[in-house]
C-alpha cells in the first residue's frame, strides 16, 4: 500500500480556476511534505514546502497541512496552461532522517485555455 | 533550466547489457539521489549520498546496481546486466542538506529491449 497517497489522480479545471489537490500519509512517522512539479520530458521541480500545521502561501499557490489527519493539500489559484503538469506529493519522516522522500503517485492537472 | 546535469538523456540496452548514467549535481550541493521513475509515475528511491559517502540505499541484493559519488567526478549509476524492468527514468537529485529541497535532473531514460 502506497504511504502516500494523492488524489485526485487526474483533474482538470478551466484557466483561472482554482485547482484543489491532496495528499494523505499513512505513516505517522511523515511529518515533512513537499510539492514538487514534473512537466512533460523534463524532471520534477520543487513548488513548496509545509512542515508545520496551517497554511502556507507562495505567489499562487497554497499549501495545507493537518499533521494530525496527516493531510496535505495545495491549491493553485488563477490557473495558467503552464500549470498543466503532473503534480506530486512528497514526505520524509522525523526519525532517521537521511532526506529519503517518499512519493505519491501523483495527480494529473490539466488546464483548460 | 535544470542545474543538475544528467547524462545520456536516453540510453537503449539489450537484456543482459551494462548501462551507466552520470550526474553532476548543483555546484555547492553535497547531497546527491537517485530515484527510479517507472512508467505508472512510482517513484522508487535507490541511494542518496553525502561527500561521496552513502547515506542510506535500498537492499541492492541483486547487486546489479551500483552507484558512487567520487569526489571531482560526476555521480554515476549503473545497472551490470539490465532487465526489461528496469527499463524507467532515471532521476538524479541535489541538495544543500540531506533534509532540504531536492533539484532535480531531466532524468536518463533507460529501455531494455
């Protein structure tokens, strides 16, 4: 069973809509969570960061994060077609932290022009 | 543009073949991953390093793969007799800690006919 689990797995949203993805951990062990971004044919980029309960706001985008339902979620407001990507959530845990990240399986999002 | 340069971008093997793929991480980045992408988008960590030394790895008992990070030389890693499985993309990451941001590569896609 996945640790991390995402879904939507795929969503699609009109340009300059709100787009609402999450995540959800397993393992109570997790309590860093990233965001990265994989565009076609290239390698995943870093959009944010939450480690600590509550919101966090990056230009558009806004992560959430419940640590005790281990819930992530982001939105991405004012969607652009350059946000049309694959979208995955990431987490490392406290104990024996080398940096190991365990991945979801991603959500797709499609941006409509 | 990726910082983190990973060479081939696509390298094709027959069954049995050697494949070796190599990575120069970010200037300044001690910490180097790999990670293995399959085609359902699971990511699949494989070993990290800090200062050449290895941080943490999955059990390689099949001892086809290895990696190492030699200090003034690309990272590298290699599969000694590749498999149709293995056929993936190969993600090389960076970072400045073994907890922080990860930087990713444009990947190596291996096929195994």
């Amino acid at each position: 069973q996945q640790k991390v689990q995402q879904s939507p797995e795929s969503l699609s949203v009109p340009e300059g809509g709100m787009a609402s993805l999450n995540c959800t951990s397993s393992d109570r062990n997790f309590q860093y969570f990233w965001w990265y971004r994989q565009h076609s044919g290239e390698g995943p980029k870093a959009l944010m960061s939450i480690f600590s309960d509550g919101d966090k706001k990056e230009g558009r985008f806004t992560a959430h994060l419940n640590k005790a339902s281990l819930h992530v979620s982001l939105h991405i407001r004012d969607s652009q077609p350059s946000d049309s990507a694959l979208y995955f959530c990431a987490a490392s845990g406290l104990t024996g932290n080398t940096g190991k990240l365990i991945f979801g399986l991603g959500t797709t999002l499609q941006v409509q022009p | 543009n990726s910082k983190v340069i990973q060479t081939p971008r696509y390298l094709v093997k027959g069954q049995g073949q050697k494949a070796k793929m190599r990575c120069i991480p970010e200037k300044g980045h001690p910490v180097v991953f790999w990670y293995q992408q399959n085609k359902n988008n699971e990511f699949k960590f494989l070993i990290n390093f800090q200062n050449q030394e290895v941080l943490q790895q999955i059990d390689m008992t099949e001892k086809r793969f290895s990696a190492e990070c030699p200090s003034n030389s690309p990272c590298s890693l290699e599969i000694q007799s590749s498999e149709a499985g293995d056929s993936a993309l190969y993600l090389c990451a960076s970072s400045l800690s073994s907890t922080g941001q990860l930087y990713f590569g444009e990947g190596s896609k291996l096929t195994v006919l």
